[in-house]
C-alpha cells in the first residue's frame, strides 16, 4: 500500500486537476480518474489508503452503494466524500456505510484547507491503525528448538561428507552407502517433530514394557 497516495475520484476534471495540483505540492502521490471501474480496481488492491470522492461521481451507481462495495474491498479504506449540498437523508446514508469526512467542494485554489486537513487526519490515523497492528512474534523456544537440531544436521553431516570424500579417493563403495543412510537417518530424526508423527499405540506400549524390563535387569 502506497502510504503518502491519495486517489481524486470526480467528474470535474477542473476540480481534480485544482485538487491533485494543491497535494502534490504537498508532498503526496496522487492519482485521478472519472472512472469508477478504475476506483474499484485500485481499491481492491489495496494501494491508495485514501480516497477524495466526489458526490454523485457515477451516474449507474449512487454514492453510497459506491462506498459500500469499496468498503468491502478495503475495509481500512479512509474515504473523503466531496460535495457542495446534500440532502440530509443521503447524508446519513453514506456515513452509515463508513466514509471518514464530508467535505465541502472548494471553490477555487485557496480554499483547500478543509481537504487537507482532513487528508492529513486520514493518514494519521491509517499510521496509528498500522502501528497497533501487531506483527507475528517468532517465539524464542520454538526458534531455538530448531537451531539446535539444525545444527546438529549440518556439522554430523559436513563430518561424514568429507570421511566419505576421503573414501570415496580410495574406490570405497561402503563408504558412500554409509554416508547416505547417515544423512537419511538425520533427517528423519529430525523431521519427526516437525510434522509431530508418533507411534502407534501398542509400538509405544512394548516400548515402555522393554525399559521396564532392562530397568529390573540393572537391578
């Protein structure tokens, strides 16, 4: 997600040429359309956290069925909702499905200071939504209990690598089938855990039963 990108959606090409002219000054990367086939695929994606709409931007489509599908395309969508007069039930309608601010459209090049503002809360909120977002933690036992055996791996095998280069010189066929059922061996031991495959029962029962045995055997 692109996170100083804003997207100016109007019908008024001199409102979003005004408009996208005043943040680019101001440091945001700004993209405009009249189209909202091309809201919707931006939206989707997720790359514009903040949208400038203007009121009755699609004819086909009002603006609050507009804001409710892009809301279920990105539900952190921040969307400033641009118009000079509405009538109140439309208002309550679109802030029901979720727009950020209403905004009136301003008049000329001057009178952009409600938009910024508002922008600007937009963004900050998006950064303190990120920020609250935790991100997954590694556990430190679980990290290390894959070290450990890992390490082992690596050093038991490098060890038998070169006794097995070191036979291999001298035609030793042995050697090599040695070194494959070591490697294999390691890697089942250490698989196992892994995918967490146990014993049948009854295997694990005899296996009980035979230390038992060489336990009384020691006494």
């Amino acid at each position: 997600m692109d996170e100083r990108g804003i997207m100016i959606a109007d019908r008024d090409a001199d409102f979003r040429s005004q408009v996208a002219e005043h943040f680019r000054k101001a440091g945001y990367r700004v993209e405009t359309t009249d189209s909202a086939v091309h809201v919707l695929c931006n939206i989707l994606e997720k790359q514009t956290p903040v949208l400038l709409l203007g009121n009755d931007f699609d004819q086909k489509i009002s603006s609050a069925d507009l804001i409710h599908l892009l809301k279920k395309c990105n539900r952190h969508l921040h969307v400033i909702l641009v118009s000079d007069e509405m009538p109140l039930a439309q208002a309550r309608q679109v802030r029901q499905e979720g727009i950020f601010y209403h905004a009136l459209k301003p008049a000329d090049a001057m009178d952009n200071e409600e938009l910024g503002l508002a922008v600007e809360c937009a963004f900050n909120k998006e950064r303190d939504r990120s920020a609250a977002t935790p991100e997954p933690a590694v556990k430190e036992g679980g990290l290390l209990s894959w070290l450990a055996p890992l390490a082992v791996l690596v050093c038991g095998t490098s060890l038998v690598a070169l006794a097995t280069a070191a036979s291999m010189e001298q035609g030793s066929s042995m050697a090599i089938w040695l070194f494959l059922a070591f490697c294999a061996l390691l890697l089942v031991t250490q698989l196992l855990p892994v995918f967490r495959i146990t014993l049948p029962a009854p295997m694990r029962k005899l296996g009980a039963e035979r230390k038992q045995e060489a336990k009384v055997e020691k006494k």
